[in-house]
C-alpha cells in the first residue's frame, strides 16, 4: 500500500475534460490519526515521553515553561534521517545524550503523516484534562496537594453524581467524544462551581472554561476564516491568557509540567489553520465511528465453540 501510495505521488493523471486536456497529480492526507498512531508510523517514542510533541521538539519542561510561543519543526523526512542517527550513533554519546540529539525518535518511521492534530482526539484529551480539574477544584488541591488517594477516589465520586444528576451525564470508563462534547459547556462549568466554596476559584474556572469554548471553534470549523473569524483572529489573546490562568491559578496542576493536548491546542492550531485552511475539516468522527461496527462483527463472525 505504502509503495503504491508512492508511486502514485510521482505519477500524473491525463484527462479530457471539455475538449482540453487536462493533468492531475494525487495528493494524500491521511485523517483520523490520534496521538498514539502518529507516535508509532513516525518512529517516535510513546505518549509519556519527555518529548511531548508530534509537531515539534519541546521537551515537556520547555512546553510548561513557554505554553504558546513554538513552531512545527518536526518532519518525515527528518524523523528517518534521526533515526538513521539514533541506529549508527556516529558521534559516539551516551545513550541520554544520544536521545537528545535525535529528539525522542527510536524506531524506524514507516508512513509519512502531514504535522497536524485530529479536532476529535484534541477535544477528547482536553475534556479529559478539564475533567480532572474539576475534580481538583472539588477537592481544593490548591490549599491541599498531598490528599490521599482515598480522598482522591471520594472528588471523583461526588462529581459523577452531580453531573449525572444535573447534566445527566452518566459516569464513563474512559472519555469518549460524546461525553467530552457534553462536558465542554458553560452549563457543566455552572453545575460543577455549584460544589465550590471559593468564589474565587469559580470565578477562575469559569473562565478558563469560557476561553476554551472561544478556542475551540476554530479547530472545529470546517472552514475558520469564514465560519468564525473573529475567535481566528482573537485565538492567539485567548490562548495567551489561557495559559497565564494555567501557570497562576492552576499553577498546582501545572507547575512543570502540561498535558500533550493543552500543549498543541496552545501553540500549533494558529500555524496549522494558517498553513491547511482548517483542522476541523479532517476531524475523525467519521473513521471512529467504524469501530462500533468492528467489534461487533468480531463478537458475531467469531468462530465460537459447542458446549
């Protein structure tokens, strides 16, 4: 597949259309590539890795320390030529100084993706990560960061039956599209502020809500520039300050250390909207919602054996 794919790159359609002949060259975008996909067809090391990008070389200190200000370096092309590094070791390093150089790349790429990020897997790892501030808020971790994980366990119950009695939102396994697309509302953020104390705190987090739903139209448009101009050209304000609420009020989650979503939401979407026209336009909906299909085939075409 991947070497017909190739040559087809190099090859030109001939067409007849209207009397005139016309030429066509095939381009390929892959979609539906979640952060754990890309890892592994480009050779790089897995999601808790101190590189924390697919699209650039920040380590995760160096994303926690400058939350918007970074560029996509990363390559296919260049990701084979660091592998090639990583395999010959010409310089003769040690291994941490080895990895350094080649900027977590460990294994052999083998399809070439487009540097970008998935609307759907993007909306899924922030409404994980506002899921658990949620719970944090609840639990007043910012007056008290060594709770045990009993209590821990205790935030995370209280907030499944609030939202389940206020939003009717039934506690989940593991986030989901759905789930997170019903999360992500200013009503939830109501409903949630309603188990805080500080008013402080709810105004903080009401507005780091209100940020993120300014945000998040525009890697969700098919088309930004027309479908919501005003929050394209407002993206990099609101990310600004999301990140200056981060590093202030949510400075005891986030000291450190960001989450590989916040990370790319923050400092690539305005690059890659710039450079694609859209990120929204190739979001994975569509290929994710195969899978329910998929499995249910495996559970019915399975051979299953006579008791």
């Amino acid at each position: 597949l991947i070497a017909e794919r190739e040559a087809m790159k190099s090859s030109e359609l001939m067409l007849e259309i209207g009397g005139i002949l016309r030429n066509f060259k095939f381009s390929f975008r892959g979609t539906g590539y979640d952060e754990k996909l890309v890892r592994e067809v480009e050779g790089l090391e897995a999601s808790g890795s101190i590189f924390i990008c697919t699209l650039c070389d920040a380590t995760r200190l160096e994303a926690s320390q400058n939350l918007v200000f970074h560029s996509i370096t990363r390559s296919h092309t260049e990701n084979l030529q660091r592998y090639e590094t990583w395999r010959a070791n010409p310089y003769h390093e040690s291994a941490d100084e080895l990895r350094d150089r080649v900027k977590g790349v460990s294994a052999k790429p083998f399809i070439e993706t487009l540097p970008s990020i998935d609307a759907l897997h993007c909306d899924i790892g922030n409404a994980a990560e506002f899921y658990k501030i949620f719970q944090l808020e609840i639990g007043e971790v910012y007056k008290n960061p060594n709770a045990t994980k009993e209590e821990r366990k205790k935030w995370s119950t209280i907030l499944d039956k609030h939202l389940r009695k206020k939003m009717n939102l039934k506690p989940i396994m593991r986030m989901n599209g759905n789930f997170a697309r019903k999360l992500m509302t200013k009503e939830t953020v109501e409903a949630v502020c309603e188990l805080l104390h500080s008013e402080e705190r709810k105004v903080a987090l009401k507005e780091l809500m209100d940020l993120y739903l300014n945000m998040k139209p525009v890697w969700r448009s098919s088309c930004p520039a027309k479908e919501c101009p005003e929050l394209l050209c407002q993206y990099s304000y609101h990310s600004q300050r999301f990140a200056e609420l981060l590093s202030t009020k949510f400075k005891f989650r986030y000291e450190g250390k960001i989450t590989n979503y916040f990370h790319k939401t923050l400092a690539h979407v305005p690059e890659i909207i710039e450079r694609d026209g859209s990120i929204g336009a190739w979001a994975s909906e569509g290929n994710e919602s195969g899978n329910k299909l998929f499995r249910r085939f495996r559970k019915m075409n399975a051979r299953q054996s006579k008791v």
